[in-house]
C-alpha cells in the first residue's frame, strides 16, 4: 500500500483512538470463551518427586494451552492467534503494565475470535523437568542442564528499546515507562532450550488454524517467525501471517514460494539503533526482514514492511502492543487484515 | 446446616442442573476483565544465557499472576479468588478436560467477580531459575538442585481417585475419564520446592484480598489450606475460606481464634479410601480437617464439613470442579457463600 494511503487510514485512526479508549470502558459480550490445549505427547520418566511419584511413569510433554474469546460477530472475521515472545507468557496481549485495554480484549471488541497460546514449555504449556531431575539424581552431568533463560530487568531495558541506557527513557518512548516494574512481573524463564528441533510450538500453530477452519497467525520477537515456520509444516489452516520485530532467517525458493501463497504483514517500532550496549541486531533484523518481504514480493506474494516511524508514528519500543498508542497499532493490524486477508475471503 | 436443609437445596440444585447448561450456550456479558500481578520482589542473578543477558542484573520473583472477570452486578456480591493445586495452573477452574463450562465462567453468570491466580512459581507468574543455573555454571552442587515436581498421569490417577487401579475407573466415578488425556496436558512442573517459606502465595492471596476490599478466597489440593494460610498472615480482605480436598495441618489455639472469625467451608469427595496403592492420607486428611472444622465451632466460628457422599452425591474425584456434576456443586458453593458470608455482610 502506498504511503499516502496510510496517510489517510492514519488519520481516521488517530480520530478513533478516542472513542476507541471511550469503549474500553463499556460492557463486553462474548458469544463464548473457554480453553484447550494443541498437541502433547507422552513422555516416560525416571522417578521423581514423592510419594507415589516414586514410581516411573508417563508425563505429558510439548502441548500447547491455548485460551480464547470469541464475540457475538466472530463468524464474519478470521480468528488471530496471537503467540507470545521470550521470557514472556500470553500476559504479553492483555493489559498493559499501566492498567490500559490489550490487544486481545481490543481485537474482540472489534468481533474478532482471539486465541491467546502460551508457547510450549513456558506458563500453562508446562515444560520437561526431566533433564533437570536426572542432573539431580545424578544420572546426567550438571553441563546438560538446560540453559534456563531468565532475562534480566537490565536485559529486558536494552532489548526491548525502552531508552539509549538503563533506567534513562527515550523523551519520545511510548512505552508507559512509569509502569515498567509490572512489566518485569510478566518476564519469566524461559525453557525453550528444553524443546527438540522443529519447536512444537510450529507444529502446534499450524494444527491450531487447521482446527479454527483457518486462522491468522500473529507472532512477536522470539515467536515473530513462528507464523512462517507454522506455514512452512503446514499451511492449509493460515490465512494470514503477522510478524512483529523479530529476526527473518534465510529461506530456500520453494519456502518462499510456500509462504508468498498467504498475506503477511510486519511489523517494526522505532529507534532501532538508538540503545548504548544494546543488541545491534535490531537493525540487521529490520535489514533481513525488507529482505524477506522483497523476497516474497518477488515471488508474486502479498507482503509488506510496515515500518512504524515511515508512518510518522514515533517512538515505540518492541513491546509495541503494551506502547501508550497500543489501540492505535492495533487499527492498523485490523485495517491490514480487513484488506489483505479478509477481502481476499470475501473474493474467493 | 442440617441435613434435611441440604436435601432442599440439592433438590432445587438438581433441577436448577439442567436450566445451567441450557444457559452456558447464551452470550456472556462481562463489566471488564483483565490481568494483573500481586507482589513480587527483585533478586540479582548471576550472568546466565545469551548476548547481554551476560551481565549480572535483576529479575523478579515470587510474583502472582491473576486474571479476572467482572460481570454487570459484580458488585453486589463478594469477589471470588480461586487458587488451584499441585502441579496443575489456574487452567484447573476453566473449560473442564471434556469442554464443559468451568467454575471460573459458571460463577462470573452468577454475578460473582472471579480471579484466577497462579501460584507463586508457577505457569504465567514464572518461578526463580538461578539455583539451576549455578548448578550449569558449577558454582553450586547438584544436591542443590530444587525437586520439581512432575506428577505422572500415574500419580494422577491414584491421587485424584479416579479409580482403584490405573486405568480402572470407578463405576459410578463423576470425572470425565474418557477426557483424562486433556488433564493430564494440564499437568505442569511444579516449584513450589524453589520458594522461600512461608510460601509467598500465601501473602499474596492475602494482599489480593485487601485489593480487593474483600473477596472469599478458595484453594484446592496443594493450596487447599492456602486460603487459611493466608488469613492467619493478615485476615482483613478476607470474607469467607473455602478448601477443597487437602490435609489441615495441627494449628495452635491463637490461629483457631484468628480464624474463627472467618466462615469456612471445606469439601471432599468421594472414595477417600477406594485407590489401591494410593495415598492413605485421603482418609487421614478428612479426618485432619474434621478436627479442624470441629476447633474452630468450638472458638465460636461457623466452619462447615461438606462432605458430599454425605449429602447423597456420589463418585466425586479430586478433581471435582471438573466432574459432571461441577456446576451442581458449584451451586453448593454459590448457596454457602450466600448463606455464610454475603448474609453476615448484608447483617452488618
């Protein structure tokens, strides 16, 4: 889409925000909500605990817990599946660490089916404790331990571009910095160095838009690929792929040509460059991410960078969806799959 | 209660069963709904993964993830908080493994404000990994190790009763045993074991409470005493105790007192002594909790045995909130609180 007619959707968006805050103070209907899990295998282990947990026996391993909502118009929309990003759980889409609406209440209220998943081995997805066991029973040396991620306040300061160091925010930053010791209560360890290779968790958003009778896939930093890697075991349930502000690895032809069958859209804040001791990467990620989508484009696909700043949005950090102006960023993922997604629907 | 007084209120319960169901099809209206932590503190770790989380700094800790649902006449009655057990997340209260409606949604239709809290090292409110990884780093032995918990769907099995042998169950047993592989997807590691005493669960609950400005606290298994626990930190949130299946361990004369002052209802299913090879303690817990009952009526409190085989209802298992007759004793529960502490508010 051209920049002019961001323009336009821009304005109207920003003439909504008000209402849109308005609303969020309003009742909320739901036609149903309820959750289940994707996936899961059986696992046999060595004893463990007490009790009669002294005995071997089966634990169940890799399911996906998945938590949804959907509204009283939910049929005429595509479901969005939204997955979390490292050391975070689904708390991530709900509200914000300043008490505001999440995306996930705000997608309903727009009559949206929302799925919340916790990715496989954090939150209410459980994880393998059984390496963890064996190191203490002694049968495995300590070196096997999982590497149990546990990002720190300073880390999570510099990863997720809160200001240029620790503590000093940017003037312009629209994350609720006021609010960010909340934000540190949602960062939890992270044990995805436990899953085998594919991570479940693809297998599990792929069988989950099979099951919705399709779905869009929406992902964040850790999980911002996972959509694609979702479509890359199977795409038949994915109607839609939203990337937001994570690393695009590289991919072959044919992976390309699987994936520019399906619309994606993503998504980058501001100030890329701009965090002292930071992770460079953020740049080279926006980099290898144009690459991407010229990839897809090229290949005939339906992609697009949607690069906030270019849009004359200014200073969002990576936790974007919990930024002061989340409900705006929010109108311009519905806008997206209205156009991109939803009309393609309507013209099959 | 006398007995002939629960034998109206069954009846009435059992008719009321069938309308319950009919009404979990229509839409649900809610006031608001959102998520939140209580508590939490920071703890400088040592240098663990990758790229700057290298360098020393801060995570939080002991932090308690909650979820709630508010309904339009929420406030005319008092909020309910719900805690759930070993090695399970708050996922225990919602969709039952068989995709019924949980407690979680059933109270919100009865008008109840409902929040749902993870324990402490737990699911969506993390757990403190650095005793892991000082093992990885060699700084600490692997005797240092936390034990977690990973209950086997064996263990399962015979703790939850649901039948006398694994695989066996019960004839007239209430749990949805042909969905018992969606239980066990609910089953994660647990914990508890890495956490300070006491229990940081335990006063956040209480603080929630306070938050609150009143609320019954419920608590099931391993957190079936939680909701007394957490009274005898700091009673003044809560308004009525309800513990679900779960040993009451010898308190001195001054805690009997303390909460004396609080109605309190315990429940217990069916079949306390029916699993071979099971706990013995199931028995030895009702009795525990007898005792219990019977010290606080004798300091003047209204405390309450509910034990259902007793009332005529048959086949309960452990899990009873998600048997198929949860909401009939969902409705028990709904009376009690009506009767016990929404009565003693409206008195006072």
């Amino acid at each position: 889409m051209k920049t002019f007619a961001w323009i336009l959707i821009l304005t109207s968006v920003a003439l909504a925000q008000t209402k849109a805050r308005d609303d969020s103070k309003k009742p909320l209907t739901l036609a149903s909500q309820g959750s289940f899990f994707v996936g899961g295998e059986s696992k046999t282990i060595a004893p463990a605990g007490r009790g009669p947990a002294a005995a071997p026996g089966e634990i169940t391993i890799n399911q996906m817990y998945v938590q949804y909502q959907i509204p009283p118009n939910g049929a005429q929309h595509v479901p969005v599946v939204m997955v979390h990003g490292c050391c975070l759980s689904s708390k991530t889409w709900e509200t914000t660490p300043d008490g505001r609406m999440g995306w996930n209440e705000y997608f309903v209220r727009k009559d949206r089916s929302v799925y919340l998943a916790d990715q496989s081995s954090r939150a209410r997805s459980g994880f393998d404790p059984s390496t963890i066991n064996a190191v203490k029973a002694g049968t495995v040396p300590p070196s096997q331990l999982p590497n149990v991620l546990a990002a720190t306040h300073q880390t999570a300061w510099s990863v997720f571009r809160f200001g240029p160091k620790f503590n000093e925010p940017f003037p312009d930053g629209q994350f609720p910095i006021e609010a960010v010791e909340e934000l540190y209560k949602q960062m939890i360890p992270d044990l995805n160095s436990t899953l085998p290779n594919p991570n479940p968790t693809w297998k599990n958003m792929a069988a989950l838009a099979v099951k919705l009778n399709g779905a869009v896939l929406m992902g964040h930093s850790e999980s911002g690929f996972f959509p694609e890697q979702a479509a890359l075991i199977d795409p038949s349930g994915i109607k839609g792929l939203i990337s937001i502000e994570m690393p695009c690895p590289a991919l072959t032809d044919a992976q390309i040509a699987t994936l520019a069958k399906i619309p994606t859209l993503i998504m980058f804040g501001d100030h890329l460059g701009d965090v002292q001791g930071g992770p460079a990467s953020w740049n080279s990620s926006f980099e290898g991410c144009q690459k991407f989508v010229q990839q897809v484009k090229d290949k005939g696909g339906d992609a697009e960078m949607m690069h906030l700043p270019k849009l004359g949005i200014k200073g969002n950090s990576h936790m974007l969806m919990q930024d002061r102006n989340n409900l705006q960023l929010a109108d311009l993922l519905l806008t997206w799959i209205d156009g991109h997604v939803e009309a393609k629907k309507k013209s099959r």
